[in-house]
C-alpha cells in the first residue's frame, strides 16, 4: 500500500537520520565536557555534575545543550551569560545537597532537563 507518509528517496531519510545521529553525538560530547568543568570549577563529585547543569537548565529556562555549551567556552574566554553565571553557585548546593533519586535526570527531545533521553 502507498500511503502519503511513504519516503520516495529513502537516501534523503537515511542522510538525516545519520545527521541527526552525528548532532546527538556531538551533544553529548559537549554535556559531558560541560560536567567534567562543573565537577573542577565546583569541587563536586562526578555524579553531580549533570545535577548541576539541569539545575542551571531548569531555573535558567536555556536549553540544557546551550549551557553546556557557554560552560565548556568559560575557561577559555572568561565570559559566561549572566543568567547562567547567576544560577551557578545556586546549582553546586543545589547538587551537593542532592539525592541519589535526583541525579537521574536527563535531556528531552526539547533540548531542555526532564526525564527524557540526553539527546536532546
């Protein structure tokens, strides 16, 4: 049966599936650097480090994958955008006060912290 939704260049579809797959990986390679300059900079241990940064997410309503980014720049520019710098410190007690139940966390589809998959 031919249907509407069927792909007439399945090419194409699996050009942007191995796009979507090189853009997830990259993600994660960021929010990983991200949670290695979280645990330094806050003398945190490894697990809550991705606490830190879907706190910060979360109170900053900036997309998981974007901190990520602006915290792994950070020691080499010096900059940071405000909100984020602001939420910072807010985040390490936050995350060294957390529970084992909070630090399961992870990236949704949006980009944002919540109870997805990280490829947000």
């Amino acid at each position: 049966m031919t249907g509407q939704y069927e792909d007439p260049d399945p090419l194409t579809t699996l050009q942007e599936e191995v796009g979507q797959l090189r853009r997830a990986m990259a993600s994660h390679a960021i929010i990983d650097q991200a949670i290695g300059v979280v645990i330094t900079v806050g003398s945190l241990h490894p697990e809550h480090g991705w606490v830190v940064l879907r706190h910060i997410s979360q109170h900053t309503n900036i997309k998981l994958r974007e901190v990520a980014h602006w915290l792994v720049q950070w020691p080499a520019t010096g900059r940071l955008p405000e909100r984020i710098r602001e939420a910072l410190p807010t985040a390490v007690d936050h995350a060294r006060r957390a529970t084992p139940a909070d630090q399961d966390g992870h990236v949704g589809q949006d980009g944002h912290a919540g109870q997805d998959s990280r490829t947000g």
